[in-house]
C-alpha cells in the first residue's frame, strides 16, 4: 500500500523564523575580520553597520570572492568592509510573510534578509534555511 501523499506549504512569517540579535560587523573593520567571522560562525553574510550601529550595507562571502575573480584582482586595494560591502542592504521586516521573503531572496539572489523594524533598526537576520522551517505538510487530494 502506498504512503500518502503530502503536499508542503508555506505558513508563518519572517519574524516566527528569524535568527533575533545577529552578529554584525563596522564598515571600518578590515576584510580579514570578516573573513575570521565568516570561519567562526559559518555564515554566508552579515550586516554591515556604521560606527552608530546603524545598517549602512551587507557583506557577503559572495563579494570576497569576488575580490579573487577578478582579472587582476590587486589592481585595486580593498582594505576595509566597506570597500567590498553591498549597498542597500538586503532588508525585510519582521511582519513579512515567509514567501514574501523567499521571493526576495530569489530575486535578490541572495542566500539571507536583515530583518528592520522602525528606523532601519536591525531586529535579526533570515537565511534560507531558516525559512524551511516554515515548510508544514498536508495531506493532498
């Protein structure tokens, strides 16, 4: 007899997922630093906040590894986050819904969301994965 079958759905929003309270990094802080962050935490990107702690950009693996392809890729100096960083950040807010923030991720081609509440404060951050968690079954048919 075969299984059932189930078919996902997404349900919930951006704030049931989120990771609250995300590491951060200053726009000052040199490209090493981040580099030790990302080995640390394993992560794939981080908010970008100037010396206010206000989001000013993010900064992904994506952009250090750019800085290697490029054709000659110490032509230029890049020294600080900010030379690298991603401006405007990627954002969302807390309300959104999970679909709303999967869509954003595709079409912003990124792998995660800062999530801002009043003021562009920063509230958390979303990944991909932490959107799965908001994957519930039902049954099809």
């Amino acid at each position: 007899m075969a299984k059932p079958f189930k078919q996902p759905y997404l349900s919930g929003t951006v704030a049931d997922v989120m990771v609250g309270d995300p590491v951060t990094i200053r726009e000052d802080e040199p490209i090493s630093a981040l580099v030790d962050l990302f080995l640390e935490h394993h992560y794939h990107g981080v908010p970008v906040v100037d010396s206010e702690g206000r989001l000013v950009g993010v900064t992904r693996d994506t952009e250090v590894m750019a800085i290697f392809a490029a054709r000659e890729p110490f032509v230029t100096r890049y020294s600080a986050v900010s030379d690298i960083m991603h401006v405007p950040p990627f954002t969302i807010g807390r309300d959104a819904t999970i679909q709303k923030a999967a869509l954003k991720m595709f079409a912003d081609g990124t792998r995660f969301l800062v999530v801002v509440g009043r003021e562009r404060s920063i509230e958390g951050v979303v990944t991909r994965i932490d959107l799965i968690k908001g994957i519930h079954w039902k049954d099809a048919g």
